[in-house]
C-alpha cells in the first residue's frame, strides 16, 4: 500500500507550499521559462530553482532546456490523477 500511495504523497507535498501552487497556476497558462516563473516572486532564483525541483520530482511538471534557457511545461495528467483521488472520496 505504501509504495501506491508514494506518488501522491510526492504531489500533495508539492502542492502544500503556496509558492508552488502559485508556480503551478502559472504554467496552467501554458509554458514559462524559470526566469519567468522567478519574475513575480519576492525569492532569490536558487530558491525558485529548489521549489521546481520537488515540483518536478511529483511528477507535476517538466522541463526542458533549450541553449541557456529552461522551459517548464504543466503535466495535467498528474492534475487528472489527483480529481479521480479527490472524486473517489466523495459522499454520495
């Protein structure tokens, strides 16, 4: 039971920081670049860098690096994964 509940444990960890929901409601707007994503933030950009790590690690996004530039896309599949969770525990 344990190693199934792993993932979402990854996600909701990701989720639970309020800087990376902000992050996550960014890219739902489609792909940023890291300096995009820093831009609105009152934090140093290493710090940036370590909340897109765990967003990452969870699954939630990707990113690619395109010359000196970092792309993170959005991976709404692992959003989709978290409503049928959210949905199968629902009354009724």
């Amino acid at each position: 039971m344990l190693n199934q509940t792993a993932p979402l444990d990854r996600i909701f960890h990701a989720l639970g920081d309020p800087t990376r929901r902000a992050i996550v409601e960014r890219l739902g707007r489609g792909p940023a670049s890291v300096s995009e994503l820093a831009a609105p933030l009152s934090m140093t950009l290493p710090a940036v860098v370590q909340h897109l790590h765990v967003l990452e690690a969870s699954g939630l996004i990707s990113s690619h690096k395109s010359g000196r530039v970092r792309t993170c896309t959005l991976q709404p599949a692992v959003l989709h994964d978290i409503e049928r969770w959210v949905a199968a525990r629902r009354p009724g």
